[in-house]
C-alpha cells in the first residue's frame, strides 16, 4: 500500500480542516464585530445560551425592533402585489441610512398606507351601496310599475338614459332627505332590496313562513355583477320586493333581511321621485369613481416609492436581525463589559477573521482589541466542502443521502463522473441525448437571466442541477454512439458494416442470418445487429455482461475508499479485520466472474458462465468440461471459494476481542501501542471523555460487528444484483423507443395523406419528449441515484456528520432571491 502514500492530496476528497475557537468582544465593538464577520461568512457560532428561551436573552429588545419592521416590509410587499405594482428587484443606489432612519421612514409609510386603505375601503364601500341602490330603484321600481299596471312590459324597469335626459322639477335632493318605504292607499306596504342570488331561494321560504303566507314576494335579476360589500368579490345578485300589511310583519321582514345578509334600499312608489333619486345616486357614482381612480393613482404611486426600495430594505433589515440573533448566542464575561461567542472555522479563514476583527475594532474606535483564539474540544467539527457552481449541484446529491462525517471520504467526488456515466448506461440514446444537451445548453447559457428571476419548483430544480444534465446528456450520447441508437435507429457512422446477407435480396436475412464478410465495426454495435434474428439476445448478453463489470468496479471503488479513510484516520484494525476481508470475500465470487466474463469476451468462448458460477459452489472438484475457460480453473476456483469462506469469520470475530484486549490492558495500567479503530480510540481524547469508554460493553460490539459482516455478505449478492438494473432500464428504453419509432412514426409515413403524416409526426413527437425524455430520464436519474446512494456509498459511507453553516450574509440574499 505504499504507493498509494505517495499520491498527492485530493482538495475535495476531504472536508476542510476545521477549528474550534474563542472569541472575546469589546461591548462596543461586538456589533460592528458581528456584522463584518456575516460579511466575510466563514465562522460558524455556537449558542451559549441554548438553556434561555428567545425572551430571556440580551439583546431581545432589538430583535424585536427588527421582527416589527420585517412584519411592515411583508405588509409593505403584499401590498405591492395586490395592486400589481411592478417593483425593481435591483433598485438603483441610494444614500445609505442607519436602522432608527429605517424605522422611522417604515412607521411613516406604514401609517400613510393604512390611512389611505381606510379612505379607500370606506369610498369603495358607500361606492357599492350606491351601485346597489342604483340597481334596486331600476329593477325595484319595474316591479312597482307592474304591480299597479302603470306601465307596459317594456317599460317596467327604469333605464338611467332617459332618466339623464329628464329635467330637474324642483323636487330637491331626496337622497339626503330620506324616503320612506311606500305604503299604498289600499294598505299594503313594501320593503325592497338585494340579496345574493344563492340565498334567494331560501330567503322567500323563509318569509313565507316568518308571515305565514301573507306577503308577496317578486325578484328579478341584477342584471350585472356586483361587488360585495363584505367579502369585496364580484357576485351575482337578485333584487327583491316584498309586499306586507302590518307592523308585526315589517319588523319580520326586517330582521330575516339581516339575518340573510340582504341589504334594504327605500324606493319611492311615485315615478317622479324614482328619477329624482336615480339621477342624484347616478351623479354621486360619477364623481366616487372620479375619487377611487385618483385615490388608487396616489396609493400606486406611494407603493412604487416603497417598492423601488422594498428589496434593500429587506435585506438591511434581515441582517440586521442575523446580527442580534447571533450576538444573544454569546454571553457576557463576569466583568460584564466584554461578549464571549464561540465557534467553528475553516483553518485557512483564520487569518481572514483576525483581518477583519482587526478593522471592527479599528472602526468601532475601540481602545481594547478582539481577542480570537484557538481552543480544545470534544465535539465533532462541522463538515465544510468548498463548491462552485459546477460541483454544487453533485455535492447535494449526496448530502441528501447524509453529510459526511469530519475528514471523511467524500463520494461526490467520484460521483461527478461516476453518477451521469451509469445515468447514460441506462438512458443510451445519442438523439435523446443531443435534446438534453439543447435543454442543459439552454439553462447555463441564460443562467445569469434565470438566476435573478423567480422560478417555479421544476425549472428551479433543473436550473440547480444543469450541470448534471449537462454531464448525464454527453455521456448519453456517448453511450449512444456505442448502441449505435438514435432515436432507436443505427446508422453507418463508423464505417461499413461487418456483415452481409448470403444473396442480393437479402430475403433470408431474418432467418438464416447473415455473413461475416470484413473486419468488426470500428466503434460500438453493429448496425447490421438491428433487425436479425439474434438482435435481442446479443443485446441482452452484451448489457448484462457490461453491467456486472461496472458493479464490481464500483463496488471495489467503495471498498477501496474504506481502505483510505481507515488509512487517514490510523483505523489500523479497520483495515486489518475489515478491509481485507471484504476485498477477499468480493472479489473471490463476483471478481472471479468480471474475470470469467472478461476473458469470455476476448477468447470468444461458448462457455456457459451461470453454470461455471452455480456448480463452483454445488461442486467444486467437478470436471468443467467445455465450460473451462483456461488452465487450472478448476483449482483456482476451489481457493477462492476457500477464501470467500475463511473471510466471513475474519471480518466477524477478530476485531469485538481485540477491543475487548485492547480495553482490559487500558484499565489494568498495560503500556502498549494503541491500535486505532473507528468504534474506539481512547488515548486520542482528553480525560474529560475517558468516561465515554468505561462502559465498554462486548455484547453490543459483538452483535453490531455480525450485523456488519451478514449485512457486507447478504450485500454483496444483493448489490451485484441490483446493478442489472442498468441492463434492464437501457433494454426498456430502446424497446420503447422502437414501438415509438415502428408504430407511430413509420406508420404514419407510410400513408399519402399528408395531414396523417403530420399527425403521425405531432404524436411521436410529444411520446418522445414526454415519456423518453421526461418520465425516462426520472427513471433513469432515480436508478442512478439508488446506485450511489446503497451499492456504492455503503461500503464507506457512515453520512452522521453535520454540515457546516457560518453566519453569511451572502445566505440572507440568496433566500430572498
């Protein structure tokens, strides 16, 4: 393993180096402390004060300041957004001005907006009522006019033109003087009004029943929508006239009218009046609407004003509450003039940190500086992995999985390559995969664009991982080209095929088959392979085969980074008692067999390689016969069947008694040199976590060490298995792809009619971007994941970190973005 000592650090196989550290601040210089540390965003705090609740803490009152103007910004924005006023995400440069400036310009505007809401609620109230009103005289006085035959079927309603062209008689405003509910001379009296048109029926059930029938209800319809003035929705209403005798009944009416939610409007029964009243309420309309589209110019106008700077503001305000809710994590000092906050950082951020103390105590005129140093602690660091835009997207794929423990082996690494490599395997398709590198191409090149802009939950989640569609998209075309596929179609890019038929008609070449006739085909399948008689067995051999050679590779790819962790961390029994065995027992079975299948490939054998697998466990010291691949085979066979045994109690009973060993000599005083172990590494601690250890229970290492071992065992079987999901998924695609192709495309084009062609076109079309591009590539993209996440990253993976979160600014404006 020596050579493998010699190879030069990986920058992202490993987190960075962390440390725990110290900070004393100057009560007059914490905040501005504070503040250019959320600025540079390098230093992960830890609460001290996780025993108090959120009002017991220092600064509580400032918090509380800026919880106010944050519930005024929301206000402020939803404001902005029901009145569908465009505000600039990016507003021009304005002077700077400090939080109580802030404050005070937030209550100002805050009381301005509520106050012209309340003249705005109130106009377009008395606005609706008179649009009732207006509604009630017209439908209201059609019914009065019927009711006592003073006018024809086309005259029952009033019409508001030729109310406008009457002449004023004199009457004076009757609006404001009051007009009663009518009473005719014959005694009966009436109460007209509006109400929704869903409660009408059940409303004159109601006073049919309140009067006992003596009433007389009439209604027609409004005619157009009107505002509710509760609710303030456009609804469908019907105006009423009830026709009584008595008082008892009025004051009925009258209340089922209010339970009901039906508002009463007085309409008087002489005509005269009606159009004295229908003018005076047409006049007050006008000039309310005159009123609420100035009022709605002003409120807009104010609401701009605010929104040109809504999105500043919001982040002033946001980091300013990070910084008071990062300065109640720190305690005072027992002279009580000095905050101490502890926390984690990067080692390389440290001469940062100190720079940028340095200038907070500068700026803060400070006469004591900020004293930061290193200390000693027993808990585990956070795990901190340096992204970019290009290895983000990959990183989150794995953290999803679990985020690696500190200095553990990072498996997206490999997973840049290793994820949308087995996603093509599945997806292998060069047209399909030349539609998704338009799509990838599409997202990087207007990424700028995109990434100041508010997505939907998809495009979002397709934008963040562009790159990997961009990866998943040429590997598919690679794996594409090797199938020889484009949209289930081979072509003769490489060269001329090898094969030909036996005759020029080439009738017999479903059946008899066809001839060798020149050298392989240069680069991936045949074309001549589409079509024959033997198309889906060879397909079916060459992906399954393909397949198991990839599992066992990344299986041994994930053994092999348990053999570098353990090396990192000094975990000598690991690697003894569990590296080894599993390279042993893995690579004696299904090792063996990428071996036979490799050597099949190039020998070109007819041996059947399930029965050499199946009898070297029925019988081993049988005769191979033709199945014998090479010389001594069968000897070969029987050591590593030999091997495969002896590794399972090598991986089960060694290390739970060397720890055990290793615990007794550490109580009874022995001196010896500590193997490290990743369940047990005692004299790497300080005394204050010897007590973790001396409780050390045998039992429970025994059964967790057998669950390992059957675990690795039973996986191994079960994990090479899984892999031929990538022989399964890549047939299911290219069949699919066929039927589409043969069915709908070739069908259709094998009619005249042009219009069928199109059909025949549009449908394979949207089969093709729905279902193979969309629905497949999930599929594929699910597989692969499931590939990284069990087959791969559980050989080891332990994923029981936690990730590393500094107090950054840079944060607070991506989640407002």
């Amino acid at each position: 393993m020596g050579v493998f000592d010699r190879l030069p650090p990986m920058d992202h196989l490993r987190s960075e180096k962390m440390c725990f550290v110290q900070l004393i601040f100057p009560a007059e210089s914490a905040r501005l402390a504070v503040t250019y540390l959320g600025e540079l965003g390098l230093l992960q705090f830890k609460d001290l004060n996780e025993d108090k609740s959120p009002f017991q803490r220092i600064f509580v009152n400032q918090v509380k300041r800026c919880a106010e103007m944050s519930r005024k910004l929301n206000y402020f924005s939803d404001q902005i957004n029901k009145a569908g006023v465009k505000s600039s995400v990016r507003p021009a440069l304005q002077p700077e001005i400090d939080l109580e400036e802030l404050e005070a310009k937030l209550a100002e505007h805050e009381h301005e907006l509520l106050e012209m809401n309340t003249n705005s609620g109130t106009l377009q109230q008395t606005y609706n009522e008179l649009l009732e009103f207006k509604l009630v005289l017209s439908k209201a006085g059609g019914i009065l006019a019927s009711s006592h035959n003073h006018a024809t079927p086309a005259d029952r309603e009033l019409d508001e033109h030729i109310y406008d062209n009457e002449g004023d008689e004199g009457n004076g405003y009757l609006l404001e003087q009051g007009i009663h509910q009518g009473t005719s001379e014959s005694g009966v009296r009436f109460v007209s009004g509006i109400i929704l048109k869903s409660k009408a029926l059940a409303f004159e059930r109601m006073l049919f029943r309140a009067t006992r029938g003596n009433m007389f209800f009439n209604q027609a319809s409004a005619g157009e929508p009107v505002n509710d003035p509760i609710s303030g929705e456009e609804v469908e209403k019907t105006v009423f006239v009830v026709f009584f005798s008595g008082e008892q009944a009025k004051a009925k009416i009258l209340r089922i009218c209010a339970s009901f939610g039906a508002s009463c409007y007085p309409v008087p029964e002489e005509m005269v009046k009606q159009r004295q009243i229908f003018r005076e309420v047409s006049a007050r309309l006008a000039d309310l609407e005159v009123t609420l589209d100035a009022g709605i110019q002003h409120r807009n106008k104010a609401l701009e004003s605010v929104g040109s700077q809504l999105w500043r503001w919001t982040i002033m305000v946001k980091k300013e509450k990070a910084v008071y809710d990062t300065l109640n994590m720190l305690n005072f000092d027992v002279t009580k003039k000095c905050l101490v906050g502890e926390g984690w950082c990067p080692i390389f951020a440290k001469s940062q940190i100190k720079d940028v103390l340095q200038r907070a105590t500068l700026h803060s005129n400070s006469q004591i500086g900020i004293i930061f140093h290193e200390m000693d602690t027993t808990d585990s660091p956070p795990t901190y992995f340096r992204t970019d835009k290009f290895t983000n997207a990959f990183q989150e794929i794995v953290d999803a999985y679990g985020v690696a423990r500190y200095e553990e082996a990072n498996p997206a690494v490999y997973s840049v390559i290793t994820f949308p490599f087995l996603f093509a395997v599945m997806f292998g398709d060069w047209g399909h995969g030349i539609c998704l590198l338009l799509g990838a191409l599409f997202l990087i090149l207007r990424e700028k664009k995109l990434s100041s802009q508010k997505l939907d939950s998809f495009t979002e989640m397709a934008f963040g991982g562009r790159y990997v569609i961009l990866l998943m998209a040429l590997f598919s075309i690679y794996c594409g080209l090797i199938y020889n596929e484009f949209f289930s179609v081979p072509f003769h890019i490489f060269g001329k095929s090898a094969y030909a038929c036996r005759e020029n008609s080439c009738s017999d070449a479903h059946t008899a088959g066809l001839l060798k006739v020149r050298d392989p085909y240069p680069f991936g399948v045949d074309p001549s392979w589409r079509g024959s008689r033997s198309e889906l067995p060879f397909l079916n051999s060459l992906k399954m085969k393909m397949s198991i050679l990839m599992g066992v590779s990344q299986m041994n790819l994930g053994i092999l980074l348990s053999y570098f962790d353990a090396k990192y961390h000094g975990n000598v029994l690991d690697i003894r008692y569990q590296f080894i065995p599993q390279m042993i027992f893995l690579n004696s079975l299904f090792g063996y067999l990428a071996l036979l299948i490799l050597i099949k490939w190039c020998t070109g054998s007819k041996s059947d390689l399930y029965h050499v697998m199946i009898y070297m466990f029925l019988d081993p010291a049988g005769d191979l016969g033709e199945n014998q691949l090479f010389w001594g085979q069968k000897e070969l066979q029987i050591l590593l069947l030999l091997l495969a045994i002896v590794a399972v109690p090598w991986m089960l009973f060694p290390k739970p008694f060397i720890l055990k060993k290793l615990h007794k000599e550490r109580f009874q005083g022995h001196t010896y040199r500590f193997l490290g172990t990743s369940e047990m590494d005692p004299d790497s601690e300080p005394d204050s976590a010897r007590a973790r250890h001396d409780d050390f229970n045998f039992s429970e290492v025994f059964v967790h060490q057998m669950i390992h071992s059957i675990e690795f065992v039973l996986g191994a079987v079960s994990n090479t298995a899984s892999y031929l999901r990538l022989w399964a998924l890549s047939l299911a695609h290219s069949e699919l792809s066929t039927v589409f192709y043969e069915k709908l495309l070739l069908l259709a084009w094998g009619y005249d009619s042009l219009i069928v062609k199109l059909v025949g076109l549009t449908v394979f079309a949207f089969a093709t971007a729905f279902i193979l591009l969309m629905m497949e590539s999930l599929s594929a993209f699910l597989h692969a994941l499931r590939l990284h996440w069990v087959e791969f990253m559980n050989k080891f993976y332990h994923g029981d970190g936690y990730k590393f979160k500094p107090f950054s600014f840079a944060l607070l404006a991506d989640e407002e973005d």
